[in-house]
C-alpha cells in the first residue's frame, strides 16, 4: 500500500487566484510580488487564448488556504480561493 500511494502525484484540494487578465508583464510582476511576500508558495500560471490566470499554492485542506487567503488579499484585492488539482507533495510542506 505504501509503494502504491508514493504514485499518487495528485488529489483534490485548493489553489488562491490572484490574477486575471490579458497582459503578460502584469501577470508575470504578480507573479514577482509572490516570490516576494510569499516564497513558500508556488505559483501556476495558465494561459486560455486570450486570458492569463495566475494561481498560488498546494493547500489540501480549507482549513490551510483560511489562514493565507487574508494575507494574499492585502497584497492581491482580487485574491479568491478556488477548488483545484494540487500536487501533494508540495501541499505537505505548507504549513
């Protein structure tokens, strides 16, 4: 059972958007303003023709993203929490 459950890369839990928007360069100083205030996040950025969203974190239960979601709404007012597929291993090491 334990060897199966190293496999698992994925399951369920929650990321915080940050931003929406057309422009590159204000997705990627977002993205920098992150990596200032919060280097223990990781940042994921998409691209859906002709919007970027940039989503932060790994958080596997609500509980964790209710403790960061105030902090990231006083450096990002759009800041939301959402539902998505996060990588386990990098959402055991927030804390």
């Amino acid at each position: 059972m334990a060897v199966q459950s190293r496999r698992v890369r994925y399951a369920p839990g929650y990321r915080v958007q940050i931003y929406v928007g057309n422009e590159r360069n204000a997705a990627d100083a977002a993205k920098l303003q992150l990596y200032q205030l919060f280097p223990e996040l990781s940042a994921y950025m998409t691209y859906q023709q002709p919007t970027y969203r940039l989503k932060v974190g790994d958080f596997m239960r609500r509980m964790d993203i209710d403790r960061y979601l105030p902090k990231l709404k006083a450096a990002f007012p759009s800041a939301q929490s959402q539902p998505d597929r996060v990588d386990l291993r990098r959402g055991l090491l927030i804390r």
